[in-house]
C-alpha cells in the first residue's frame, strides 16, 4: 500500500470493542484514516473518547476486533503478536507522556537498548549521534533519575528516533512538562518530523499543539467526527515561533 | 459492613493475589520446620522420661576395671538391697561367614532390678516384656546386630570358645546409653556363659558392674560402707549421672536439628516480611478509597488483624501436617527403622509450634499492616500526598525479639545459639558482601552487553539490593544441602584414601608375653601385613620433678611402652631419640608434653603397683595419630619389660579379609580381643550418615524458605517487571527476546549463588579436612555440577513461575501505565 499511494499507515473500518460484565463495550467504532509518509497527524478528544486505544491499534500494540489497519505495508491483521513487535523495530518510535525509560540504564543505555532491539550494528555512535542532537552530549552516562522531566523526555526523543523509524507515536509527549519545556519538545518532534520525513501521530489535549500538525482528527464516543486541516500559515508559525523559543 | 465481614471479603477477595500467597508460603515453612523439630525433641524427651529411674536398671551402681569381690554382694544383701552383677567386654562375634565387633553384655539372673527388658520373636515383630536376662546357652542380639551379622533367630554365634544359639532379638534395654543410638552392636548372653568363654582373660579390659536396689537408708547405708571400702579404679554411679549419659547423644542431634530449624525459621521471617510489605503496599488504595467512604481507622486495622489471624490459622494447619510428616521420617532415620522407635507423636508440640508461627506473624507481617493505618485519605485525589510506607514504631521489636528468643531459648543452650547466629549473620554477612560485589562486576558486564543482556543485567542492577537478600537466602540453604551431601561423603572418602595401603586394620589387645609368638605366627599365617607387635603397661604418673603432677585429664594413669628404636610415623622434634642400650630414659609425645608443661631435661616418677621408678625426659617426639599405627605418649628404654606388668597390642593391614580367617586366631587364643578398624569407622560413618539425613529432612526447610524468599522478592518487583517488559515490547521486542532477558537475569543470580555456595562449601570442607584430619580435601566436579544445576532449577524454575503474568503482559499496558 505504501507503494501504491504514499501511505504509511492505512485503517480501514476499524472497530475496537471489550468483554465487559454488562455485554460488550463499544471503545472504538468505524475508524478509518491514512496517514503519508512525512505527514503529521493530531488525535484529540475528551478523556475516555478512545484516542489513546486507537493509538495502540494504529501502532500494533492491539489488534481490532474488526476492520484492518497496515502499517509501512503490512496487515496487521495477518500478524502475531511478536510479528508486529519485529514490524516496531525498524518502522516505529514512541515517545510517552511519562517517558518510560529504563531507571537502571543511563541515558546512552537507553537509547543503546532500543537500537540493539532493532538489530543495528553501531549502536553506540548511533545513540551519541541522537543524544547530541536533543542537545544533552552532557548527559550521557546520568540516569533518569538524575535528570529533569524535559531531559528524559529528551532522551526518550533520541530513542525513538535513533532508529530511524519511518513512523513515530506520540501520547501527550507534552503532558508531564511545564509549558516551556513542552513547547522545546514539540519544536524538537516537528523538527525531527521536518528533516527526517518521519511521520508523526500525535494524542494529545493540547489544542494548541495539535494546531502545529498537518491534520486533527477529532475523536468523540469511539469515533472519529472532524476531520480539520489547520491553516498552513498558523502552523507555520506556531512552527517558527516554537523555533525561536 | 463490621470489620468481621470486611476481613473475610478481604480474604476471599486477595485470597489469590501473589503476595497472600507467599506470607501464607512463609508461615507455612516456618511452622513445619519447628514442629518437625519440635515433635522429634518431644519424642525423644518422653523416651528419655520413660528411661528416669531406669536408667541404670538399678537404684545404684559400683562399677570397676575388676570383677567386684563377693564382699560386696555379701554386704549389700546383709542391708537387704537386691542385688545383680554385669559384665561387659567388646568383641568379635562370628555368625555364619560374617564377622562384627560386638558389645557383649552378660548379665546375672536378677538383671535388671528396674525397669524391663523387651523382647521380639524375630525383627520387625511385636515385641513383648521380659523382667529377667538371658538363660544360661541362650543369646539376645539388638537389631543393629542382627542386620549387621545378617543373622537370624535360631543362628549360632561364635563367641570365643563358645557356641550359643541367637534366641531372640533385644528391643529394649533399660541401662542402655543413648536408647538405640550407641555404638557397637549388643549381644545380651547369662554371666556363666561370658565366665566360660575364655573372653575374660587378664587385661580384657571387660567392665564390671554391682546393681543395687531397695529401701533409700539401706542404699545410704551402702554408700557410706563403699566410701571406705572402695577399690582402685572403682566408681560409684547414681541414677542422675546415667540420665546425663544418655541423654548427651540425644541432646547433640536435638541441637543439631535446632539449629537447623533456626535458620529456616530466620529465612522464613524474611519471606513473611517482604510478602506482607508488598500486600500492605498493594492495599494502600483500598485502604485510602474505604477512609473515604467513612470507615473507621480502628475498623480497618481490625478487619486486616483478622484477615492475618485466617491466613495464619490455614498456614499452621498446612505446616502442621507438612512438619508431621517431615518429625516421622526424621524419627525413622534416627532410630534406624521401626524396631527401636521412639513415644508415638502428640499434638502438643504442634499447638506450641502453631503459637510461635502467630508470634512470628506478629513480628513481621503485622507491622507492615498495621503501617496501613497512617494511609491518608487525600492519596486518594493525589498520591504524591501519600506517606511514605514503612513499619509501625520500636514497639514491633517486642515480639521481633520474642519470636528470635524463643528459638534460641528452646535451643536450649544460649551460648551455642549465639555463636551458631553470629556464624551464621558472620556467613551471611559474606554471602551478601560476596553477592553484592558479584552484582558490582554484572554491573561492568551490562555495560559491554547488547540487547537481552543488557536488559537482563540492567534488571540485575535494579534490584540489586532484593537480588542480593535473594543470593544470601538461597546461597545459604544451598551451602548446607551440599556441606551434608557431596562434602560430608567427601571428606570421609577422601580421609579414607589419604592412608597409605597398608595402615592398619585391625588390631589386637590382651596379647599375654607369653602369647606374642603364637599370635605373630597365627597372623602372619592368615596373611597379615606391616605387622606390629608393642608391649603396653598401665602406669601412674607420680611426680615430675619430684612435685606432685599437675591437675590434668592427661595425668594419673597413662599406657606406656617401651623399645630401642624410633618407631615409624613419629618424628623427633626436640633432644634426640635414647640408643638402645640407654637406661632410666623416656621419650614423649609433643601433645602430652605440652598438656602437662613438661620439658627436656624433666624427671618423671611413676608408680606401678608397689613399684616405683624415675626416667628423664631426652626426646619430644611429633606423632602422626592418623596413621593408625600403635602410638604412645611415653616411651620407656627397654628395661623397663624387666619390672613392668604388661601384655602386648599388635596392630597390622589385612590385604584380604574374606580370605583370612581371624575366627581361627580367636579360637586358639581365646582371651584375644581383635578389633576391626575398618568396620568401627564403617560405623562412625553410619552414625553420622544417619544425623545428616535426619538433618537433610530440616535443612530442606531451609532451602525451602530461601526459596519462599527469592519468590517473595520476585513477587514484591512484579508490577516494575511487567512495566519493563511491556516497555521494550513496545520497542519492537519480542516473546522470545523477553523470556532471554528475563533468563539471563535469573540465570546470573542463580550462578552468583551457585558459585558462592559451592566455593564457600569447598571451603568450609577444606578448612575442616586441614584442621581435623590433616590432609587436603579436594572438592570433586560433582559438588560443583550439583551445585550450580541445583541453583539453576531453583532459581530459574521459581522465576519462571514468578514471571509468568509479566510474559503475558500485553505491550498496550505501556500506555495505560501512568508511571
């Protein structure tokens, strides 16, 4: 699929659905959505409108009760659970609210252990090259508990791009920080997003973050209602005002 | 809701979670161990109750190196005491085509005056009272030498000249040392027959002994008659000095299995803690969420005593049976089958054991609970308000103290429990200080690794300090399964192969002077080798330096021999060995030398019946003791054969004892007494195979309560080990990339204890192979593949049972995780 029409990520009629005591529950209904290489993509919504499992869905962490969602040209459908883990490797980057690095490895570590996940030779030049790109060459043997909520977001940033993945997830990377260190890691995945064509899906709450995306999906009762594209001329210069921060 | 109804919600709601499990696990083991040990010291104090009184067969006793004149008897039955005479003397009796070094006991009409023989018609049979001893050409043989001589009832034995059917088997025997745990096999025959074998001929070394019974002022009177009228070598033996012979074998092993238990019950007070802080902690929310709704702190507290209270109660019923069972098998090892069995158990010993458990609970698992009150309700919006968990006040030491006391207390000796506790916090102090710098150098490892390593050693480093209490526990429980096991066998076998091939066997006391040709002959002829024939004089030390000898066990009455020439396996250490025309001279060894704070130059005086003559000391001599060649502490120069009493000792190699035929030396010098050396260490091995798998059955308590802890702590990391592995699932990991990393987490620790049990065990055995026997124990690859395979099924069984929900913990979880 990604041959065909440019998209990285395709989900068709996806429906999301649990085993509850009262019967079945209805999380995520009739989701469809594409996603290009190089695009950026913002899912809002109100807490417990679906948005973070319809994340995990698109990212292969779950599979749909029905519909189908391809990733980088694979059915995810077709694939168990630790195929769609080798799919992460080497396609996928995260990056999470709460950072969720390894507290018993240092920075480099880290960053070391998501490269040698996906089976690449040179990790360690490959995790310094990243490190120094989210500027923290100063920090690379602390651990995470030595560092400030922005530098381990920052460290999580490097991993997940330090593979060099072609699509990257994002779940309210913003919402742990305060608003200035949230807005250097936003300037910091757009960045990526920019220079290295890596797409970007981005959960979050933040209007104003997901104002710098190229597309919002607005996610309500499981399904997808609005579809917006954001003024290119606002976004560029939320971008730029970012950048000057 | 109460706090009754709360509680058993509670239960039932928990009842399955991890953490209830393992304190329950911990409760368990605990309460096992002490009843099994428990149990067996109360059997083995009613068996030793039911002996009070009898334990001498008599009210009192005279017993002699000679037969006890018949003034004696005559005067004791003037005072109308009962009376009855017993000899003993240790031989070899032949049965069939097999031989046995055997304690004959021969015994008057009236034997015994107290208590009741027991008898059985054949072995395994019930077994019936029998208030006098054999009849004259009958004999009664204890179990342990009717399977030693693989005999049966209605079999004859060869004792001396003499030839006596086996009539019945002795189960019972009121003056028996130690119950069934003494040393040689019994034979019971009637004192004529013993006086008509030869056996008793001069210097037989047999034991001699007058039983007194009656009225309390007829035995005064007795006493005060014997106080003038006592023999040389005579001695006087009340009830209360058998009870203390008889109970010091016992008491040993009852130590020993103490101490066993101990340390389980230590471990098990580490498990109980870990589990019962890690449910506390999973309840904080509970507890915060029930404030909320309006219940009572004093309600809780209540409800979660009483949740503590079932889990106890259903883990004192479980560990009571468990520790039942485990008290029966210790008893059979011990008694050595059936036949001599100890009092039926009782439940006593598990109700006591049961309210230790409760005091332990109390110690360790309340306080955590209990920490629970202080949860404030505001955790609820915000859990950064939350306190910090920990335990209750000082006042917890209480029973801390009480459940660490108590055991040391039953113990029974406060000394032996303060060293073996601070040996062992000494060797668990190592252990852990050994298992932390091991940690240290996976922790370099990690640095250099990739992948599965470097996530299985970085979760080594995360919970290092856990990793480290879980080393310690296992290293130690493993340590004493395989000291009992590989380096006990070990050693002996190991002793046994560092004597040469030709060191004695056998030996032989009593040789008369005139016997010492016919004996050398005899046993040349049966293919004796490295032959040694030494006479022996039993002497007096007097004086040294015309002083009185100093007050030491060593002083008085000492065997001396005397020859022209350094025998073989001592060595001259000081002044230089007398010629062999030299006079008045005497060599001594280093040991006896030093004991007695004699030095070259010294002059010894020593009596020998009227006689009494002085050597000077001109030689030290070091003498190699397990060489097992006829040694002494004093050397005479040869002229002493001249005017000293003696008879000979010889001692020599049988190359082939099947072939040689000691039966017919026995037969034509009747008064000989052989011994067999090999079957006396045969023995001693016997004895302490049979403590060591009395206390294998406790130690693997122990083990099992290191295991309780490794889950404990497995169980306390859970939640940080499904964040962790649903974190690099996310990554792109997969199952197998998990289940390699969680491995080699488990496989480094368990090698880190496998190696620290296995080196620490080597050394304790080389240590003790050193100082003991003097020679180099070398631990076989056995210890080591035993060792290292044990840790390996353990640790990595129990951490694969540990992990099985982080395995199945699906990535999404990751983003459903706040922190």
């Amino acid at each position: 699929m990604t041959t065909s029409n440019g998209s990285i990520l395709v989900c068709r009629r996806v429906d999301f659905s649990v085993q509850a005591p009262g019967g079945h529950l209805d999380i995520l209904n009739d989701i469809s959505l594409d996603l290009n290489k190089g695009e950026t993509l913002a899912i809002v919504g109100a807490s417990g409108s679906g948005k973070t499992t319809l994340l995990g869905l698109l990212a292969g962490l779950e599979q749909p009760t029905a519909g189908e969602v391809w990733l980088a040209g694979e059915n995810m459908k077709t694939l168990d659970e630790n195929a769609r883990a080798r799919l992460r490797r080497r396609n996928v980057g995260f990056v999470f609210q709460s950072f969720h690095l390894l507290p018993s490895l240092t920075a480099v570590e880290n960053v070391m252990l998501a490269l040698e996940i996906a089976g690449l030779d040179r990790v360690r030049e490959r995790a310094l090259e990243a490190l120094e790109q989210v500027g923290l060459s100063h920090r690379l043997d602390h651990y995470p508990r030595q560092m400030s909520g922005g530098e381990q977001q920052r460290v999580a940033i490097a991993r997940a791009f330090s593979s060099d993945p072609v699509i990257l997830f994002a779940d309210e990377p913003t919402g742990n920080l305060d608003r200035q260190t949230g807005q250097a890691i936003a300037d910091l995945l757009f960045g990526i997003n920019r220079d290295r064509g890596t797409a970007l899906v981005l959960v979050t709450h933040d209007l104003q973050l997901a104002g710098r995306c190229g597309r919002i999906e607005e996610i309500e009762d499981g399904r997808l209602v609005r579809s917006t594209t954001p003024d290119p001329g606002n976004r560029l210069q939320l971008i730029e005002g970012g950048q000057r921060q | 809701m109460n706090a009754f109804s709360l509680s058993a919600r509670l239960l039932l709601r928990q009842g399955r979670s991890g953490a209830l499990l393992i304190l329950a696990s911990g409760l368990i083991v605990a309460t096992a161990a002490l009843v099994a040990v428990g149990s067996f010291t109360d059997r083995v104090g009613r068996a030793l109750e039911r002996q009070a009184g009898e334990a001498l067969a008599a009210d009192l006793v005279i017993a002699g190196g000679e037969r006890i004149p018949a003034a004696f008897f005559d005067h004791a039955e003037s005072l109308g005491l009962a009376t009855a005479e017993v000899i003993s003397v240790s031989t070899a009796l032949f049965v069939g085509e097999d031989s046995q070094l055997v304690d004959v006991k021969a015994v008057s009409k009236s034997y015994p005056l107290r208590g009741q023989l027991r008898l059985a018609d054949e072995a395994a049979a019930e077994d019936s009272a029998r208030s006098h001893g054999p009849e004259r050409g009958s004999a009664w043989m204890d179990p342990r030498a009717q399977r030693a001589l693989d005999a049966e009832v209605g079999d004859r034995a060869e004792l001396g000249v003499l030839e006596l059917p086996l009539t019945a088997i002795l189960t019972y025997e009121p003056d028996r040392a130690g119950g069934g745990f003494g040393f040689a096999p019994r034979l019971m025959i009637h004192l004529d027959d013993l006086l008509a074998s030869e056996l008793l001929g001069p210097g037989s070394r047999a034991r001699y002994r007058l039983l007194l019974a009656g009225e309390e002022r007829a035995l005064a009177s007795f006493r005060q008659w014997f106080a003038d009228q006592r023999l040389d070598g005579q001695r006087l033996i009340t009830v209360g000095d058998a009870e203390d012979q008889t109970g010091l074998a016992l008491t040993q092993a009852r130590r020993f299995l103490g101490i066993a238990a101990l340390t389980s019950v230590i471990l098990a007070a580490v498990a109980i803690l870990l589990s019962a802080l890690r449910f506390a902690n999973a309840q904080r929310d509970l507890v915060a969420l029930l404030k909320t709704f309006g219940a009572g702190a004093g309600r809780i507290m209540t409800a979660l005593s009483l949740l503590l209270f079932y889990l106890v109660g259903l883990s004192i019923l479980i560990g009571g049976v468990l520790g039942w069972v485990a008290q029966g098998l210790i008893g059979q090892i011990l008694a050595e089958g059936p036949e001599t069995a100890l009092p039926a158990a009782r439940a006593w010993p598990v109700l006591s054991s049961g309210l230790f458990t409760l005091l332990l609970a109390a110690a360790f698992a309340l306080p955590p609970l209990l920490s629970l009150r202080r949860v404030p309700t505001m955790r609820i919006l915000n859990r950064s308000l939350d306190t910090r968990p920990g335990l209750a006040g000082a006042l917890w030491l209480i029973p801390v103290i009480g459940a660490l006391t108590i055991p040391v207390v039953q113990l029974g000796d406060t000394r032996l429990a303060v060293i073996v506790l601070g040996g062992s916090a000494a060797l668990a102090g190592c252990l852990a200080l050994a298992g932390w710098l091991a940690m240290l150098g996976t922790g370099a490892l990690a640095r250099r690794a990739r992948a599965s390593w470097r996530f299985g050693l970085a979760g080594l480093q995360r919970r290092r300090a856990g990793g480290i209490v879980q080393v310690t526990a296992l290293g130690l429980g493993l340590m004493a399964l395989l000291l009992l096991v590989i380096v006990r066998a070990e050693l002996l076998e190991q002793w046994r192969g560092s004597l040469p091939a030709d060191t004695p066997d056998h030996f032989i006391i009593n040789i008369q002077p005139d016997q010492v040709e016919s004996a050398r002959s005899a046993l040349l002829e049966q293919g004796a080798d490295n032959l040694q024939l030494r006479p022996m004089a039993t002497i007096n030390l007097a004086a040294v330096n015309e002083q009185p000898p100093p007050d030491h066990r060593m002083a008085g009455q000492v065997n001396v021999s005397w020859i022209d020439h350094l025998p073989p396996a001592n060595e001259i250490v000081a002044g230089s060995f007398f010629r062999s025309d030299a006079r008045g001279e005497t060599s001594l060894a280093q040991m006896w030398a030093d004991n007695l704070g004699v030095q070259l130059g010294d002059e010894l005086t020593f009596e020998s019946g009227a006689q009494r003559f002085s050597a000077r000391v001109t030689s030290i001599r070091e003498v190699d003791w397990n060489s097992f060649n006829v040694n002494f502490f004093i050397l005479l120069t040869p002229e002493a054969a001249d005017f000293l009493p003696h008879q000979f000792i010889a001692s020599f190699y049988l190359p082939d004892p099947k072939a040689a035929d000691l039966r017919a030396v026995s037969r034509s010098l009747p008064n000989l007494s052989i011994i067999d050396v090999g079957a006396i260490i045969e023995r001693v091995g016997e004895i302490i195979d049979q403590v060591s798998r009395a206390a294998q059955v406790v130690f693997a308590f122990t083990l099992l309560a290191g295991l309780v802890v490794l889950l404990a702590a497995l169980e306390s990391t859970r939640d940080e080990r499904r964040h962790e592995s649903a974190l690099i699932r996310t990554l792109g990991a997969d199952n197998a990339m998990v289940r390699r990393g969680l491995l080699i987490e488990y496989g480094v620790m368990a090698m880190i204890a496998a190696l620290l049990a296995t080196l620490a065990s080597a050394l304790t055995g080389w240590l003790l192979a050193a100082e003991l026997f003097g020679f180099a124990y070398r631990p076989s690859p056995m210890l080591f593949v035993l060792g290292f395979s044990a840790a390996a099924v353990l640790v990595v069984g129990s951490g694969w049972i540990g992990n099985r929900s982080v395995l199945a913990t699906p990535p999404v979880r990751i983003l459903r995780t706040g922190n």
